[in-house]
C-alpha cells in the first residue's frame, strides 16, 4: 500500500469480510503459506528475472504472484489484529 488513505480505504473495504471469518477462519488464513511447488515455481521465476531472462508471459505470471501475496499479507495483517482482539 503506498499512502494513507490508500491504506485506509483497504481497511475500511475489507473490515466487513473479515467480520464474517469467526476465530479458527481467521487462524487458518493468518497461518497460510504457499504450498512448495508455489514457492519454487516463485523462485525460478525470480531467478530468471535476476538474469533478465523472463518471457513477457513469465513476467505477468511473476506479477500476478506478487500482487497475490501482498493480497494475502494484508489479509494475514488484519486475521492476526482480529485474532488478538
């Protein structure tokens, strides 16, 4: 998130999806991780992009995987403040 109110409007647009988690919901999506084919297909992706030898398709697969996982950390951000509420 770059800004405050960027910040903000995610908090203010999520809050009610997260009220409908109940506790053990919001533990299983605070405690997510890739599974280890995500995570090395992530990797080779990365390292081919370190020697700039990505395809304009590997590209946009790398970018989606990034937008998803600053999905998911902010996701994870808001279980975990629900969870110690």
């Amino acid at each position: 998130m770059s800004s405050a109110s960027e910040t903000a409007a995610f908090d203010r647009a999520t809050e009610p999806v997260l009220r409908i988690l109940n506790r053990d919901q919001a533990a299983t999506i605070a405690n997510f991780h890739a599974d280890e084919a995500l995570q090395s297909r992530i990797e080779e992706l990365s390292d081919k992009a370190t020697e700039d030898e990505l395809t304009s398709d590997e590209q946009a697969e790398l970018e989606g995987y990034a937008q998803a996982n600053r999905f998911v950390a902010i996701l994870q951000a808001r279980a975990r403040k629900l969870l110690a509420s």
